[in-house]
C-alpha cells in the first residue's frame, strides 16, 4: 500500500552558496520507493494542539531518519540518501 511520510531533504542553492535542510512529505509507492515529494517544503501544523502536537512528533522521528537529497537522473529528479560523512 502507498504511504508517504515528513523527511529531511537537504539543498544546495548555488546562487546563495548555501546549503539548507527543510521537511518535506515524501511519498512511496507499494514497494516502498520514493515516486514523489513536496516541491516546498512543509511545516508542523494541527486544528487542535493535540494535532500539532503529534505533527511535531513526526517531524522528531524524521530527523532521526537518513536525510535524503534531490539529484538529477536520466529520468528526472531523484532523491537519494546522504552519506553520513557527508552531512
């Protein structure tokens, strides 16, 4: 069954020479292969502050996760993990 969760996804912006880390919902698919993410990135949000409460719980549990970075690919956009030596 496709799911999809809150991920760190690490970004380099080579007009700014900068290197940032934002959330964003990454989907998978029955496999459990990335096939989409948020093109913005996402923040902690609820109706209720039991709601937001839980949604800042999941943003702890994706920090704790490997952080994912967007790379080109023959067949478009793909995210990869990063290697810890280079975080």
């Amino acid at each position: 069954m496709s799911h999809w969760n809150t991920r760190v996804i690490r970004k380099y912006d080579q007009k700014t020479d900068t290197t940032i880390f934002e959330m964003h919902e990454v989907h998978y698919d029955d496999n459990n292969r990335i096939i989409a993410w948020t093109e913005s990135s996402v923040g902690p949000f609820g109706e209720t502050l039991a709601e937001l409460k839980e949604d800042i719980k999941h943003f702890l549990e994706a920090v704790q996760k490997p952080i994912l970075q967007e790379n080109c690919h023959e067949a478009g956009e793909i995210l990869v993990e990063v290697k810890e030596s280079e975080r």
